[in-house]
C-alpha cells in the first residue's frame, strides 16, 4: 500500500514569491492534517481536514496561508508570499478518521532566500 | 489544552546499551500518549501509543514506554540500542477522543559503535 505522498521533496524560492505544496493520502483516508516543522522543533498542525471540510485551521496563518482539500482527496498547501521565516519543513499526514493512526508523508522542505 | 515536555535535547548513547528517553505532558482531560521516530528527511513514524489499560505499551523496533498518570510521564526505553536505532524522537499528546496531536520538540539518539 503506497504511503501519503508530498511534492515537491524540497523547494528554493526567493521572499515575497508564491509556493504552493501537494498531498496525496493514503487511499481511503477521510481526514488530511497538514504540520509545520520547524528545525529542531516538533510539529505543529495548521489545518485538519474531514473529507473536503477544513474543521481545525486555527493555527493556519489566514494572511498568506491557504489550502484547499477538493473532492476529499489530494491537497494544497500555498503561501502568498512567502517570508524568510516560513523555511520549515511542511508535513502532510492522513488518517482514515479523526480518532485513527496518523500517518505521515516525507515533507517538503521549504527555504526562503 | 495539553503540552508534552521532551527533557533531554540530545542522548548519545553507545551500541547494545540501553536507553531511555524522557516525556512528561500536562494535561486538564485524560489523554492518549504517542512516540514517533523522524529518520533524516523521512516523514514521522509511529513506534507505540497508550490509549487506555495495560500501563506498559511495547512497539515496533524493540521500544517499549510506561505511561505513569501520578508522575504525568510517559518514558520510552530500549534494553539494547542499534546503529540503526539513530534518529529523531518525539513524543506525542492527545486529549482522548481527539487525533488533535501535541508534540514535543525531540530528542535526538545518537548511537556510537
């Protein structure tokens, strides 16, 4: 069974450029969870989803952050613009509902210039 | 609101030792207790959960952890550390009922041969 999926693996951009991350879940997974990690720091969830519905994104910063989960399935993750201090490692996991195992993608990391 | 503290930053321990890495969370509502093992530019994996009963929890590659609710602990262990064994670890909270993950901000085992 193929794992949560997460492109690109690592992407170089300059400040005040737009980038936007992808997710594919595990087949058959209902609730998507997109993590920022920051380095040397655990992650830390900025937006869950149950199907296409965002029902947690109170840590997601509304101002340049934004996602979207269409048809319940694949995922994005985009910043507008991007700022130094989003270099991070963005983590995507999937779970087949809110109370199971999660199970996490390989990250994009992030390096804003 | 729940918030897990990882005491020790860094654990460099020799092959075939044994290891035990610290966890204490707070907590105001019962909790489900996770580690994870990060291996370098890999996603997160899960190595052992407490959700409820037995206190002592085995998991995958050996670990085992005891939850201790007076103590508020949940210290994972291994009786005898791999070179493969090296990675980051972090442990994790949840309230019960909730995948709502908190983590900690890692400890990283080194092995030396």
């Amino acid at each position: 069974e193929a794992g949560v999926v997460q492109s690109p693996r690592y992407k170089i951009i300059e400040k005040k450029q737009p980038v936007a991350f992808w997710c594919n879940p595990i087949s058959g997974h209902n609730t998507l969870y997109w993590y920022l990690q920051n380095l040397g720091q655990g992650p830390e969830l900025l937006i869950r989803y149950e199907n296409e519905e965002a029902v947690d994104d109170s840590q997601l910063p509304k101002d340049r952050f934004s996602a979207e989960r269409l048809k319940g399935v694949d995922s994005t993750l985009k910043i507008q613009p991007a700022e130094l201090g989003d270099s991070a490692v963005y983590l995507c996991a999937s779970s087949l509902n809110r109370v199971s195992e999660q199970f996490f993608g390989p990250g994009t990391r992030l390096t804003v210039l | 609101a729940q918030s897990v503290t990882q005491l020790d930053s860094q654990v460099p321990v020799f092959e075939e030792a044994p290891v035990e890495l610290r966890c204490n969370y707070s907590s105001s509502v019962s909790v489900y207790l996770f580690w994870y093992v990060q291996y370098p530019n890999q996603g997160l994996q899960l190595l052992l959960k407490y959700l409820s009963g037995s206190t002592l929890v085995k998991g995958i590659n050996g670990f085992e952890a005891e939850f201790n609710k007076s103590q508020t602990s949940f210290h994972l262990r291994k009786p005898s550390v791999h070179i493969s064994d090296t990675a980051e670890y972090f442990c994790a909270v949840s309230g019960q009922g909730a995948q709502k993950l908190v983590f900690g901000q890692g400890t990283r085992l080194t092995i030396n041969p």
